[in-house]
C-alpha cells in the first residue's frame, strides 16, 4: 500500500509539473510515515511543505493541488490536510480487506520480491579458531543469519562466507603443545579448546625452550611442511566442529561449506601486494608497505596508513580483507559484499572498501557494507563475563539457557511430559537468548539479563511463543484447518481494523529489515502484532459468536495472525511451538 500510495503521489507531482504549479527541475523526494495517532489517518506525508518554496506557494494551498492532482484511485477513502501543511491519507476497507486476502493466500504472507534482486555474499560469525567460540560471537553469528534469511526470502541469491580466523603466530604455540601431548592425552585436551589454548599460553610464557619452537613451527606452517600442516588441520577440524555444533543448537544456517578461512587467501596476499605496487599505491614506511589514503586523516590532518605487510615480510588482516573483496566480487560474482562485525572494525572496513575501488579489486557499482553491533554487557555496564571473571563460552551460556528454561517450565506446566517438557526448554531457552540480542537496535550495546529474557512478559522470546501457541490453540478447538478457511474477511469491530492495520504492513516490516539490516525492527512488530491479537481476542469473541459469517472472518485473522508470527519467528531463527 505504501507503495502505491508513493506512485500517486509521484503522478500527481509530476501532473503539478506539467501544469507549471511546481517547477520542472524539482526532486521530489516522496516519504510517508504512519501516524501514531490513528485519528490522523493510515499514512502522513510533509510533501507540500518540502515544495512549497521552489513553488513559491503556501504549504496549505500546495496540499490543496497535490490532493486534487492525485489519479483516480481504490486505495484512498479520505485525505486530509492537517497543521502547516500536512497530508494525512486514510486507506479505504476494501483495500484492507484486499491485502488481508493476499496475505493470508501467499506462501510468503504478502511478501513481495525485491524489485531487483541481486548475489549478496554475507560474511558473518567468523569466530578465531584457536579458541572456542564465546559470548562475544553471539552478535554476529545471529544477527547476520537473521539479514541472510530475510534477504532470501526476498529473492536474492545469498551467498554465507564464515571467515574464520585459523592462520597466524598464535596457532604455533597451539601446534607445539600438540606436539608434546600423546594422541590420548590430544583428544583429551582438544575436547575443550579454552583449556588448550590456556595451557599453551602458560608454556610460551614460561618457556623459552617452548616459544623458540612455536616460532619455528609458525615459519613451517607457513612453508607448507606437511607435518606441520597435518597437525594444523586436526586442530582445525576440530575446532570447526565445535563451531558446528554452536551453530547448530543457535539455528544458524552456517555450514562446513559456508567456511571461507584467511588461509584461503595465502596464494593471493603476495599478489595484492605486487598489484598495488604497480600501480603506485604502495608507500614504504619504517620497513612496512603501506598505503596511504587521503580521505582517511588523524587528529593532526595526516594520512592514516592502510598496513599491506610488515617490515619482517608478513601480511595482515588488510591483506586478507581485499584479497576477499576481490574473491567475492570475481568468483561469487557478488553484487553487495555485506559484512557483520563489531562496529569497533568501522575505520578498517571504510578504508578496506575505499582502497578495494582505488586499487580496482572492486567494481565502481560494487556496493559493500560494514554494518556493525554493540556489545553485550554484564548488569556491571562492563562486557559480559562467566562468574569466575573470564570469557563466557558460548556453548556453556546456551547450556545454562535450558537449564533455567526447564526450570520455568516445570513450574508453569506440569501437564507436559519429562521429553515435552526437556523440547520446550530447549526451544524457549535458546530462543530466548537470541531474540534478547535480536530485539535490540543493531549497533547499542546491551545488558545481558536472564530474569527480562526469560520472562513471559513484554518484548520477549516466551511471551511471542505462548501468543503463538495461544493463537495456534483456537483452531484445534474449532476443528478447522487454519490454512483452509472460507468466508470473506469483515472488519466491524476497532480492534479488527487495528489488528488488520498491523498485518498489512508485514511486507513494510520486511523490507526496511533488509533494507537498514535491522533485525529489531521485525522484533518490534512481532510484539505489536501479539499485542493487538490479545486486544483483539479478548473484545471479539471467536468460537462462541453465533454469526458463522463474523466467526468465519474472526478464524480467518487469527490464522493471519499465525501465519505472520510464525514466518516472522522463523526468518530470525526461531521455531515455533504447538504447546508450552
């Protein structure tokens, strides 16, 4: 509808034009906002005010000829001109009751397909694999899996890339205590990767014997020695299976497949080196080839470097990111490269980007994106740790997420089995720590709370589930197919119109998700949508209504309801359940 209201607008504009009330070299640029206050209508626009000077006109008197302008229409029962100049647009029933029937007939609930799709290679989770994956690596993993969802759904080709982080100076301390430790003792130790990691630590710190040969075995590693190599990838193999597992109890679509590592890019880094050279782009700057970009400047106006590679031959993340960039552009055949990481990576990923396109490693009409997250953080307003003060594993947070899920539901719902009961935790749990995430703006930090995630109350993952089930439990009781409902949508009731006002604008919700990549946004409307199902319920009686045509169009919106909850739910990653 609001696209349809966008294109009106747009005639009439361009008929005003025509007629010589508004010049002919303005841009319009057309936005409509949906009023909070419903007295004032479906949609707003401030369209006159915005025109009024380039048309020497009062605001008032433009609203006058916009309205009179715009084409013979189905879509608009009323427009009013409110305060200085503002439109309000009130969309007619028939319409509503049009899209309604859409929805509820679509596969993908009134979702309409990108107007033009594209290949969009999204890089998300990218965990070191010299540690196990940790509280810090919950953002990006979900958040970015969420985008991907969502983008799929809209037509787009999307290609995952799980960057992993699985070369450099570090895996040498790993592989020498590898080295001391028989294959009994190895499959022990690997069994928890932070425990590995910190017994390998203590050695290199205490040993000089030790760091000697973890600096020998990184110049082996990177020389190809196959022994070496041998023992770096059953590291590796077994780290990603950690991964795996994570990504698997999340519901993130991340597979083996999806891993595109940094050590992928070893036989390029040299390369994107020489290419800079050649073409006057390197600096050599205290041993270190560097380059440096105007459009980048410190405090004292000077340039900021972009390091290529170190004094003593080595290559950096700079290094790996373009020689991505140009994987991704060449290979993928990508048309937006999308990367979800820490916003703290802003500066790097803007020069990365910026030197992509100098460099000519990357189209002009390449679009690429670094959208950034906060962080999670502890009630102490300081990043989320586990009680002894160290990184929280993520796998032990989604452990105690069941744990404290069970908990609850044994003490509201005794009813369910020993296994109900072990599948709904399971469910509630984990869902509840992904939605907390999920329901907040992208790029703000967030306190970690189990008392507000777990609670059945307000924006979160147990009261959107139970909404569901609770909606989901009416057809059961009416002995219906909630996918095959006949009779005819009829809003009488206020509070039929404003759920209905809600489920139409699902398609909106969508888009501006993929658009912004802000996946609270689908969060906020998933409550709203609960919230005015309750509203509904509870002042328009469903099955005890004697009119079977009202009872008809009342089933027919609770399956809308549904439907939307549960296509919305899963496009973050969240499965449903039939009983809590």
């Amino acid at each position: 509808m609001k696209e349809q209201l966008e294109s009106l607008l747009a005639t009439a504009v361009a008929t005003l034009q025509q007629q010589g009330t508004l010049p002919n070299d303005v841009h319009a640029r057309i936005q409509l906002d949906r009023p909070r206050d419903k007295s004032h209508g479906d949609f707003a626009t401030n369209l006159a005010l915005m025109l009024a000077k380039p048309a020497k006109m009062n605001p008032r008197a433009l609203a006058e000829a916009l309205i009179g302008a715009l084409p013979a229409n189905s879509l608009v029962a009323k427009t009013e001109i409110a305060g200085p100049g503002f439109i309000n647009f009130t969309i007619s029933q028939q319409q509503l009751i049009d899209q309604l029937e859409h929805a509820y007939t679509d596969a993908h609930v009134g979702v309409q397909p990108a107007a033009e799709t594209q290949t969009v290679v999204i890089d998300y989770s990218s965990p070191n694999l010299a540690k196990e994956m940790h509280v810090g690596h919950l953002r990006s993993a979900i958040i970015g899996d969420a985008v991907a969802r969502v983008k799929e759904l809209l037509g787009h080709k999307v290609i995952r890339q799980n960057h992993v982080g699985d070369w450099g100076t570090q895996f040498g301390m790993l592989l020498a205590h590898m080295e001391e430790l028989d294959n009994a003792e190895l499959d022990m130790e690997l069994s928890n990767l932070e425990t590995f990691y910190k017994a390998a630590k203590k050695r290199f710190d205490e040993s000089e014997e030790f760091a000697k040969r973890a600096r020998e075995l990184v110049v082996a590693l990177q020389s190809g020695e196959p022994k070496c190599r041998a023992l770096w990838q059953q590291f590796i193999d077994v780290s990603l299976s950690h991964c795996q597992e994570v990504y698997d109890r999340l519901g993130v679509k991340l597979t083996r497949a999806d891993v595109m590592a940094e050590s992928a890019y070893n036989d390029d880094l040299a390369q994107v080196v020489e290419d800079l050279k050649t073409q006057g782009l390197l600096v050599e700057d205290q041993g270190a080839q560097c380059v440096f970009l105007d459009e980048f400047k410190n405090k004292d106006g000077e340039s900021l470097p972009v390091i290529v590679q170190k004094s003593g031959g080595g290559y950096l993340y700079a290094t790996t990111d373009l020689a991505a960039v140009r994987y991704r552009q060449n290979v993928l055949k990508g048309d937006h490269l999308i990367y979800f990481v820490d916003q703290r990576q802003g500066l790097h990923f803007q020069q990365i980007f910026t030197l992509a396109k100098k460099a000519g490693f990357a189209r002009e009409d390449l679009q690429m994106d670094h959208y950034g997250f906060g962080t999670v953080m502890g009630k102490d307003g300081r990043p989320y740790k586990s009680r002894d003060g160290g990184v929280t594993k993520l796998a032990d947070l989604l452990d105690e997420a069941e744990k404290r899920a069970l908990e609850q539901v044994q003490r509201k719902n005794t009813s369910l089995s020993a296994e109900e009961q072990a599948h709904v935790a399971k469910v509630v749990g984990i869902s509840s720590v992904k939605y907390a995430d999920l329901s907040k703006n992208r790029t703000s930090d967030y306190i970690f709370d189990w008392d507000t995630m777990l609670s059945f109350e307000g924006n979160t993952a147990p009261y959107l589930l139970y909404a569901f089930t609770r909606v989901n439990s009416i057809f059961g009781k009416a002995g219906v197919n909630p996918d095959n409902i006949s009779g005819e949508f009829s809003l009488n009731d206020e509070r039929e119109i404003a759920l209905a006002n809600i489920l139409v604008r699902f398609n909106e919700v969508i888009h501006n998700v993929s658009d912004k990549a802000m996946p609270h946004f689908l969060c906020g409307y998933l409550y709203d949508v609960a919230g005015a199902f309750s509203s509904f319920y509870e002042a328009c009686p469903i099955l005890q209504t004697e009119d079977e045509h009202l009872r008809q169009s009342r089933l027919k919106l609770a399956a809308l309801t549904a439907k939307t909850l549960r296509q919305g739910l899963d496009l973050l990653g969240i499965p449903t359940l039939e009983k809590m």
